[in-house]
C-alpha cells in the first residue's frame, strides 16, 4: 500500500481481503465489494494501534446485494 491515509476495517466478514484500506473522504462510508455484493463500514469515532501506525476505525454495519 502507498503512504495514503488508511482506515482499520473491524466486524464483517472474516473473509475480507484487506483489513487496512484507504480513508474515503470526510464524512463518506466505505464499500467494499464482497461475493457479489457490498459489505458498508461507518466510522466509528475512535482510533486503533496497527503495525502501520495509528488509523481510524470503521465498523461494519450492513451487507447489500448487487442487482441481478
């Protein structure tokens, strides 16, 4: 991963790929897609210690299916 800001992803599927991602830009939630839908993390208003350094976390709080 680049030197970008990143987000600790906690809850959800235990088979995400990645744990630490990118941070969106304020106030917007992530998406990640997941086994053809998406797996949505809200910040959570704290902070966690990573190997990577200290990062905001998100929590996992909803699964939406893709059309079709």
């Amino acid at each position: 991963m680049t030197d970008m800001a990143k987000a600790l992803l906690e809850g959800g599927p235990r088979d995400l790929p990645e744990r630490i991602v990118p941070l969106p830009p304020p106030g917007e939630d992530i998406k990640i897609e997941l086994r053809n839908g998406y797996e949505h993390f809200r910040r959570a208003g704290r902070e966690a210690d990573t190997p990577g350094g200290r990062l905001p976390v998100y929590e996992w709080w909803e699964r939406t299916e893709m059309p079709g």
